[in-house]
C-alpha cells in the first residue's frame, strides 16, 4: 500500500477533505499554518493525531514544487523552539547548577529546546507509510536545501531523526533472488545507480546461481530496499564489468568460487543521504557468504572512479605531470600525429581512442599513475576527492588494483577513461584499516599501488 492508498482510506475513515488544488494559495496557507499549529499542540488523542496527519499529508502530496517548498519553510520558520523560553530555561539550569535542582533544571531546559517542528513531522509515524513519506519529504527538502538554505535547520533535524530510526540494529538483510515479488525487482532495475540494468533478461543475469544480491530493509518499509550490493562469484578477482555482465558467459559452480566480487553498491532513497549503513550491509554479507561457500579466499570490488575524467580536465597540470616526454612521443606515434600536452588533451577528450589497440596502450601507464594519485592523494577540504574511495577505505578496505579498460562503456568512459578499481576486504584486516584511515588518513595499498605511485613520483620528475 502506498502512502496516497493510505491517505485514501482514512480520507473516507475519518471524512478528511481532499484537496488536489496543486497551488498554496494565501487562504490554504493561513489555514495549514492553523493545523500545523494544532499538530505541533499535540490536542486530542489518537485518532484526532491520525485525522491530522492524514490531512496534512494529502495537502502536501497534491502541492507542487512550489507549495510543497512554501510548506516546509512553514515548518522550519515558523515551529523552532520559543527563544524565550529557552532563555528562561537556560537561566534556571545556570542558577540551579550544583543544587538538588539541577537535573530538573536540566530536563526542562531539554524541554525548551525541543523544536515543535519534530512534533509535527513524527505524527506522520501514526499512518502505515508514514516513515516512507517522510523519507520522501525529506528527499524533497534535499532538493529545495539547494537554493534556500534557511531549510538547513530542518534538515538537521529530520535527518538525526532518520538517522536514529534507521540504526542498522532496525534494518533487516535479505536476498534478493529471480523468485522475489516482481514490484521488488522493479524496484532493483528502478533503483540500479553504478551500472544500469537494461532488460529483464540483464536483471536474470544478475541474479543466477552464480550470482548474489542482497539489500537492507526497514520494517516499516518491507518492499522498499534501501541499499543493495550485486555480487559475482567468480574464480579470480575481475578485471572487466562487461565480462561480469556478460548475458552469454557460462555460468560458474558456485561452490567452485574463490572470490566475491562486489560491482554494484546503490542506495535507493535519497531522503536517507547522509545515513550511513553501507559499511554494515558489506560486512553482513560477507558473513553471509563465507557461511555458504567456505571456499572463498578474495572478497573485493570492482568499482569506478566517478570523477577521475573531470578531475583530469579541471586540473590539466596534472595530465602534464603523468606522461614522460618518452610516453609522449609513443602516444604521437600510435595516433599518427605530433604530441604535445594540448594535443593529448584534444585526444583524450573523445571517446574513439580506446578502439585503437596501440593509442590505448600507449596511454595505460600515464593514466593508470594519475588514477593511483587521484585515489590516494587528491584531496578537497582535507578529505579525499572521490567518494567512492572514501567509502571503502572508511569501511577497511585495501587499494587492491587499478584495472585498464575495465569498464567500456558510454559512463565508464565518461567517468573515467574506462578505469576501475578493486577495493579488497580482509576480514582480518578491516577493523585495523578503519582505525588507520579514520585516524591518521593512512591507506592500506597493495605492492602494486605503491609502484605506480612511485613511477608517478619518478615521471612528475621528469616533466619538470
């Protein structure tokens, strides 16, 4: 049943006027400033809290962009804490402060603080998609966040409150398999963010014997997959995504599989940015999967590098710094012109280079040591530059491998050159390598990275 379903029926319940008027006209507002007012007072029982948040959840769904957007500036502006009550409370707890009074003090100070706006929106708990529709507003108020920073405050205080309802101790792991509910695999070929899934015979591939996908879920929103993670259980650890997603390849004894390779990690609801469950779903399954196949020995992703391209584009200094003038000069004569800086940019800002065998070699070892460095090293704000490292090495994993060409496609290319990385999990490992990086910023990196960053370091020398 979906939120409107819900709606529905207790339109009919309780007698609650429908208003599909998309606009929020000055009377409307006035009026839902008026029931806000009322929900935020808490009057009435149950049955009244349900009447209301019926009625405000129709206004909102049948709103536009720009009543839905006037609806949450209502609540973030007009229902923060009384300033002067805080005040008073604040008073009181600073002259109670080392009497018998003082945790009384202190609780009604929390009291004072405790923002009217929560109220509102938790009232929304009361219906059976209640949490759905505020992981939806909440989606929306990322949107309007963008251009008016005055939401900012509700943000806050919605995504804590997420935060805490979604603790991973609430979510369950499922997996995902061919027979599952058909609006649930939609919802996979829907939600799929890395690598898009193009037909139902690409979702089956997807799920065979070989294969494995698995997605957290919240109670209260059984057919909703919040996060899922698609592996291939494979012999070795991949190279290549078009391999893996080969419809054609035969498929693998799954008992005879070495390794569990994760290629597609996406979230599904973008109200719950900022929640953080990724690096529990990773570690639930790999228990999982030494359960069931105790043969495995290499449990890795393979993964893009989702702003290496621009990154590369945007600083061209370094595109410079990662091709010798001897590389140089090999990239000319494979693409049968003269080569300079300027020129290999032109090169590589089409897409035609890598279906020439002898252009694309010619240009693996520079671009492979400016993605080791981009990885590694290139950072914003004191954080490093690509998410998707950041993810992985906050979880504990190793910088495996840079893979060549690993992904050919139209995005991979646009991405990333084609590159793609394999991010290791040890599980002997993983709690030591998140202390590391947490820490200290240190990232654990195969033999294999380490050369490429020191013949990074040895061609940057010779530019100069």
């Amino acid at each position: 049943m979906t939120m409107r379903d819900t709606l529905e029926r207790l339109r009919l319940l309780f007698r609650v006027e429908s208003k599909p008027d998309p606009r929020l006209t000055r009377k409307r507002r006035d009026l839902l400033r008026e029931q806000l007012r009322e929900c935020a007072s808490g009057l009435g029982g149950e049955v009244s809290a349900r009447v209301r948040a019926a009625s405000l959840g129709d206004t909102y769904l049948h709103l536009d962009d720009e009543g839905k957007h006037e609806f949450l500036r209502l609540i973030a502006l007009e229902f923060g804490p009384d300033p002067k009550a805080v005040a008073e409370a604040h008073e009181a707890y600073q002259a109670a402060v080392g009497t018998p009074r003082q945790w009384d003090a202190e609780a009604k100070m929390r009291g004072a603080m405790r923002s009217a706006r929560i109220r509102i929106l938790t009232q929304f708990n009361a219906l059976s998609q209640g949490v759905k529709f505020l992981v939806d507003l909440r989606a929306d108020l990322l949107r309007f966040l963008e251009k008016d920073p005055e939401l900012a405050v509700l943000d806050r205080e919605l995504g804590a409150r997420l935060a805490a309802w979604f603790d991973v101790g609430f979510l369950e792991l499922q997996r995902m398999t061919w027979n599952s509910p058909a609006s649930l695999l939609e919802k996979l070929m829907k939600y799929e963010a890395v690598h898009e899934i193009r037909s139902w015979d690409d979702l089956r591939n997807r799920l065979d014997s070989d294969r494995r996908c698995y997605a957290f879920f919240h109670p209260r929103m059984p057919m909703e997959p919040l996060i899922f993670v698609e592996v291939a259980l494979t012999q070795r650890l991949a190279d290549s995504v078009q391999d893996l997603l080969d419809e054609a390849a035969p498929v693998l004894d799954a008992q005879r599989a070495e390794a569990a390779i994760f290629y597609s990690i996406s979230n599904s609801q973008d109200g719950l940015r900022g929640v953080s469950f990724g690096n529990f779903l990773l570690k639930r399954v790999i228990d999982d999967l030494k359960r069931d196949y105790p043969r495995l020995r290499v449990f890795a992703t393979l993964s893009p590098l989702p702003l290496f391209r621009r990154w590369l584009r945007d600083n061209p200094q370094e595109l410079e710094a990662a091709a010798t003038p001897a590389e140089l000069k090999a990239i000319g004569a494979a693409a049968g012109t003269t080569m300079d800086a300027a020129a290999l940019r032109q090169l590589l800002a089409g897409d035609e280079w890598h279906r020439t065998p002898a252009v694309a070699d010619s240009l693996r070892a520079p671009l492979l040591r400016a993605g080791a460095r981009y990885l590694t090293e290139v950072k914003e704000q004191g954080r490093l530059v690509d998410p998707v490292a950041r993810f992985h090495f906050g979880n504990g994993a190793r910088l495996e491998r840079l893979n060549w060409l690993a992904d050919t496609s139209r995005k991979g290319l646009a991405q990333s050159f084609g590159l793609m990385v394999n991010y290791r999990y040890d599980p002997e490992a993983i709690e030591d390598n998140v202390e590391a990086f947490v820490r200290e910023g240190r990232i654990d990196e195969s033999p294999e990275i380490k050369r490429l960053r020191k013949t990074a370091q040895r061609a940057t020398a010779e530019t100069r």
